[in-house]
C-alpha cells in the first residue's frame, strides 16, 4: 500500500493506492508510480519515504510543499492492465511534462535487437522463479542502466523509473525501454511520462498502445525476438 503524509498541524495520513507487487525495490516502485501518475518530475518533488514499522507492506510517502498529489484510488491496482489513472489519449497527452516527440536519439537495429537477452542476463529472480516480468532502461548503445523485476509488467517498469527520478536522471532522454511481455496503453504512458523516447518488446503491442505512442511520437517496436522486429511508430529512430 502507498500512504500519504498530509502535511500540516493536524498532521495525519490517506491511503492512495494499493498493488500486488514483487518485495523489493519498494520505494523505486512507489517514485516511480508517483511519476507516472503525475504528480512527481523530480526526486525534490518528494520529501520522505518510509517503510511504515507498524503495517506491513506499506510504504508512507510525504511530497515536497506545493506538489499536489495524485487523484485517491476508488480501487485495487493489480499487477494486470490497469488504466493507470488516464481514461483517454487526450488526458496522457495533456499531462506529458517532457515532449518525447523532439528527443533526436537513433538506434541501431542490431542494439534493439540484442536487448531481449541482455534483459534475460540481469533477470535474477526469474531464474530462481521463471515467473517474474522485467524491465531494462538502456542507452542508445545498449548499456544498461537499471534493470528491475516485478510479478507485474507496470510495476517493473514503475521500478525502473523510480530508479531514475531518485538518482536525478529524469527525464530519460535517449535512453530505450526494454520490456519482457507485450506493450499496452500503459506501459507508452510510463514511458512517455518518463522522457523515454523508445519503448521496445518482445511480444505484441495493443491497437491503443500504438495510437498512443503515434501521437505523442515514441518509437514503439513489438515482436523484437532473435533478428526481426516490428517497428509500429517514429521508425525513422531505428537505424
């Protein structure tokens, strides 16, 4: 669960949400959440984070003065396909703080190609597992900068980005989202939310995920397995 500390005399506290989720990485995951929500761009934005020691698997976090948190959940976020808190394409467009549709970076095919494995290699619990999704950012040049895993595909990559905002390196400009399921409305969200300019996977992509990333210009690839891909939006990226 994700609590909120209301600032103030009266102090006081309020549930936000509440996700199935892997232990581990839990305040990247709640950072991350906050950005894809957003209501987070920076680490600033967020006071304190704490791991609450009377209730079990809950994280209470308490945002900078003057950052208006995200809209309460009236339910459960599972680890499946959720909204994420954005009815329409207009709404996601509208909240964008970082324009992804300018970030000049290119990549090679042969990168995009290779990251589905040097994803696998850092996928430790899947290997102890065979049941955990995962999330890869990598430069343009296939470095790899952080890697997380999670029973939910969002909440890797909620992982992934929390990771960034709280090392400062928000927005995630040039850098390529790999991750190991397919790519929904969601997942483009969390990406564009990010600044990531391309979103890459190994399965298929939704009818929505591809209107979304068309229109607020992220380079989305589906189907990326062994020599081949598919390049669905912004192909000119893709060298």
């Amino acid at each position: 669960m994700v609590r909120l500390v209301v600032p103030g005399p009266a102090g006081g506290s309020s549930a936000l949400t509440l996700t199935m989720r892997t232990p581990g990485h839990d305040f990247d995951l709640v950072a991350g959440w906050l950005v894809s929500e957003g209501a987070v761009a920076a680490a600033s934005d967020i006071a304190a984070m704490r791991l609450c020691p009377d209730e079990d698997n809950t994280v209470e976090v308490a945002l900078a003065r003057g950052v208006e948190p995200p809209r309460q959940r009236a339910f459960t976020t599972t680890s499946a396909c959720g909204v994420c808190g954005s009815d329409t394409v207009v709404e996601v467009l509208a909240g964008l703080r970082w324009p992804v549709a300018s970030d000049p970076v290119t990549v090679s095919a042969d990168v995009i190609a290779a990251l589905p494995d040097l994803l696998r290699e850092r996928q430790q619990a899947f290997d102890r597992t065979g049941g955990l999704h995962a999330a890869g950012l990598f430069t343009a040049d296939g470095e790899p900068l952080y890697v997380r895993e999670d029973v939910g595909r969002h909440n890797a990559v909620d992982k992934v980005v929390g990771a960034a905002l709280r090392d400062g390196t928000l927005p995630a400009a040039g850098t390529v989202l790999q991750v190991s399921g397919r790519a929904s409305f969601e997942l483009v969200q969390k990406a564009a939310r990010a600044g990531i300019p391309v979103l890459s996977a190994i399965s298929a992509p939704s009818t929505l995920a591809v209107d979304l990333a068309d229109e607020c210009g992220l380079t989305l690839l589906g189907f990326v397995r062994g020599d081949s891909m598919n390049v669905y939006t912004r192909a000119d990226r893709v060298r």
